[in-house]
C-alpha cells in the first residue's frame, strides 16, 4: 500500500505525519488501494509560507500569466480525462458518462478558460478613475487563498480545479487547496495537471499547492493564519462555521457554501395545467445523483386540495419504482438518515422510503415526507433541517394565507422556485409570495427545478444564512465569483508613472473602466 505524496513549494514530497486514510469506492464498499496522508501543522505552514512567496513574485503581474496558467490547466486537465474520471467513478461512484465525462469534466475545463478570459480583459478589476480629485481605486489580489472543496462534485468544485480554485487564480492569488476525503487520488491527478500546467507558464514554485487532509484544529489555524488572504469553503454548515469562527476572530473574509433545502412552490393552476409533467420533472430533479446536489429540492410547498394529494401520489409512485442511486460515503448515507430522523422528530410523516437499500454499496431509498401548514409553522427551524440525498419534504397549506405565512419562515436559501400556469390564473398568488422568497433566495426560478447551475456571468450561486456566509458574493458565475478573492485599493494623488497598469491614462486592454462617472473602454 503506497501513501500518495503531497504537493509543498513546487514539489511532490512524501509527509511528515503518521496518520494516513483510505478512500473508498461507494458502490462496493471496498477501500482503494492508495493511502493519503494527514499533513501535521508543519506542513501546513510550509504551505502557507510558500504561498506567501509566490504572492511576493505575482502580485505586479499582468492578468495575461494568470490566464496562460488556467488555460494551460485545462487543456493539461483534457489531456488526462479518462484517467480523472475513471478514478472519481471509483472513489464516488458517479457515473463516468454522462456525469463526470460529458458534464463535470467540460464545466470543469469551461469556468478555468472564462477566468482565464476574465484576467487577460482586466474589467473584473472596476477600475474607477475620479480626475477631478486625483483619486483612482480598483479590486487586486488579496493574497494566498486556501480552497477547501467538497464531497459531491469530485471535479467542477475540486479544490485545487473547481469554481473557487479558477476565480482565486483569476484574481492573481496563489492557491493551497486542501482536499476532500472522498476523493483524494482524483484530487491529486488533477494538482499533476496544475503543477504541469505552473511549470510550463513559469509560475513561482508555491502558487499551486496540495494537502489532503488536516486536523480541526489545523484547518482552524490555516484558515485564520496572518500570511492568508481569504478562503473558499464548500461542505457541511458545523465545519463551515467553526472555519468562520477562527475568522471572524482575526478579521480574515471566508466565503461559505453551507446548506440548503431550496424551497419550491407549486401554485393550484399549475397542478391543475400540467400535473402529471410537474411530478416527473420533480421526481427527476430531486432524484438525480442521489439528490447530493446543493441545489436540490428539499421542501415542496403546495395548497391543499384534491389536485395536490394527486400529485403527492403520482411522486411517492415516482419514488418508489425509481431505483436509489449511489451516495457518495458511509458518511453521507448515515447523514442522510439522520435527517430524516430530525425531519420526523420535528413532525414529518414518512409517505415512502425511509429503509435501507441496496447493502453492497452507501445507498438509501428513495424518501418522501410530508407534513401540514399548521405542523410547519409549529416548528419550521426543525422542518428546515437539510437531508442531504433522495429525499424532499411536502409541506401542504391550508389556504393561501397559511402559504404566505410558510414564506416568510424560510431560512437563507440558494434557490428558491414557483410553478405557475400558463394562464394567469397563479398570478396574483404569485405576486404574494414571490417578493417574501425574493429576499431569501439568491437564485429565483420561474417554471423550472433548481437543480442545474449555469456558468454564467449572471448567475448567483449564493445566497442568505445559512445558504451562505456572506448574501452579496456568488461561487459561480464570472466575473463575479472572482472579487470574493480581492481587496478594494485605492491611489490618491499617486504620480502617473507610479499607478497600476489598470488606472493609468492609457487603457492596458480593452477593460471597461468607470472614468469620471461613465463606463468607457477609451483612454483617459
């Protein structure tokens, strides 16, 4: 059994601690052959003191070699496709086509060139120019950033590839990415390709660097370390606030994806217009991938009638002749069932499911609950608990003022949804209780699930707490997602010769700049 080497200071070198893990293959239960090492807090510090010295060499560097390094990575990351996906197959047990080949893998590649496209243009950086005081100011790298990723997507939010990885490099920051248990070994074929790809653009030796795993107290310690600039988090909300919490006490920014159930409100003429569609489709968002999506619906609200027991039947049948899939670790299978334990503590009535499986692989059936407006409104923190996997809770109201009163207790959400009729007839409804939700959603949809995220300059993949840390950043979507990861600098009667590229008289690109209160791409 070969412990895999960790990546410190521009080097595959073997660790220093004595404790290793093995990752496991979900779909058997059996642990791989490869073991991957927790770094002592030593290591840790080499990193972030590496880290450090890298910013030192970039920080003045155009936005051109931050984006030869990120298209670099993806073509290095293309080159090496079936060897990633087979083994994220193995240590998640998605599926390697469509998922990880034909989905992941692209959107992988895709959000690494569009913040690649973003650095060499330079308007992510607002740069704003006030002649009239001699003021000028604009967003810059903010320095080392650590990048921890999580469990459900082995690739498009990898630490050291996915979302935060690409907008932190985009931004100018060197990245320590800290892997995920789950899957370490695909984790590490990928910092290969990133460490090809920093060698071949000349990138200082600590820019891109790789540790799997550490202890609380070290990650603690990493997050809210003084050579550290900001973080990126993805994962459960217990983790993600303790991180918080070491940073809050420093003053350092963390940026968190935490939880979210993603409340979706079916309206009556909905149901009544295409009832049998909606549950199919419901039945099809919620399921797919074992319902580990971040953006899975968790709660269904709808108004009570002979139309919505019809639907809340057509989905338990849906459920239950829909085989479970895979979950991703034992720890999410035993996660998963205490919510569903929590749900039914607060209230919930199991409609179907809620039993083992499949016992030779992490798996669960299919789960749905229900519960009334009155028994929600009794207890709606409880009956907000996430559980992460096949399952969603039915909330079913009375009448449309109970509806109004089930909005406005939803916590912070990523999304939040409404199917309405074609007619008009959900309409006034809608205009109710799409307002309250608007405030605690950041995505809100109209006649579709919530389940799939676009790489768009427009989306928002954020949202209030407990959805996120933070309700005004988004960890999708470029350029946006770029400026979690920059401080605000501002130049006050600073000589010409002396400004950044950015702020001289002379447009370095084709940036969009604010001057004298206009957006322009021409020259002061």
């Amino acid at each position: 059994m070969t412990t895999q080497p960790i990546l410190i200071d521009g080097e595959w070198r073997q660790s220093t601690g004595t404790t290793a893990f093995l990752a496991v293959n979900p779909a058997n239960k059996q642990p791989l052959a490869d073991e991957f090492p927790f770094s002592p807090w030593g290591e840790v510090e080499q990193a972030l003191k590496a880290a450090d010295a890298a910013f030192t060499a970039v920080r003045d560097w155009p936005g051109e070699r931050f984006a030869a390094f990120l298209e670099a990575y993806a073509d290095a990351i293309e080159s090496r496709t079936d060897a990633i996906v087979d083994l994220a197959n193995q240590e998640t047990g998605l599926p390697v086509e469509p998922r990880l080949k034909n989905v992941e893998l692209p959107r992988t590649t895709n959000q690494l060139r569009q913040a690649a496209t973003a650095a060499r243009d330079g308007s992510w950086v607002n740069a704003t120019i006030d002649t009239a005081t001699g003021i000028r100011s604009q967003l810059a790298a903010i320095g080392p950033v650590a990048v921890f990723g999580p469990n459900n997507f082995p690739l498009a939010f990898n630490s050291i590839a996915g979302g935060d990885f690409a907008a932190a490099v985009a931004a100018g920051n060197p990245v320590i990415a800290k892997g995920h248990s789950s899957h370490p070994g695909t984790t590490k074929l990928l910092a290969e390709a990133a460490h090809e790809a920093a060698q071949a653009t000349n990138m200082p030796s600590g820019f891109v660097q790789l540790i799997y795993r550490t202890s609380h107290e070290d990650g603690a310690k990493l997050v809210s370390h003084p050579l550290l600039g900001a973080s990126g988090y993805t994962g459960s909300r217990q983790a993600g606030l303790v991180l918080k919490t070491a940073c809050d006490r420093v003053g350092k920014p963390i940026y968190l994806e935490l939880s979210s159930v993603n409340p979706v409100f079916i309206l009556p003429g909905a149901l009544t217009e295409r009832l049998n569609d909606l549950a199919a489709e419901f039945t099809t968002s919620c399921l797919m991938g074992a319902g580990q999506f971040c953006t899975n619906p968790g709660i269904v609200v709808l108004k009570a009638g002979d139309q919505t027991d019809n639907f809340v039947s057509a989905v338990a049948n849906g459920f239950a002749e829909a085989t479970p899939g895979t979950l991703l670790s034992g720890g999410v299978e035993q996660n998963f069932r205490a919510g569903i334990v929590a749900l039914q503590r607060a209230g919930a009535e199991v409609i179907t499911g809620n039993e083992p499986a499949d016992g030779d692989r992490f798996c669960y059936a299919n789960t749905l609950l229900k519960v009334t407006g009155d028994q929600f409104l009794s207890d709606p923190h409880g009956l907000q608990e996430e559980a992460f996997g096949n399952a969603s809770l039915f909330v079913i109201a009375a009448d449309d003022d109970q509806l109004t009163r089930i909005a406005e207790q939803f916590e912070g959400n990523l999304t939040g949804c409404f199917y309405t009729d074609t007619q008009g007839s959900d309409d006034a409804l809608y205009d109710r209780l799409a307002p309250i939700i608007r405030q605690r959603v950041g995505r809100l949809l109209n006649d579709k699930m919530p389940t799939g995220v676009a790489v768009s300059p427009a989306m928002n993949h954020g949202g209030p707490f407990p959805a996120t840390g933070h309700p005004g950043f988004t960890a999708v979507g470029i350029p946006a997602s770029i400026t979690r990861f920059a401080m605000l600098q501002s130049y006050d009667n600073i000589r010409p010769h002396r400004l950044p590229p950015a702020l001289q008289d002379k447009n370095p690109t084709v940036m969009w700049r604010r001057i004298d209160g206009e957006w322009t791409k021409a020259d002061v």
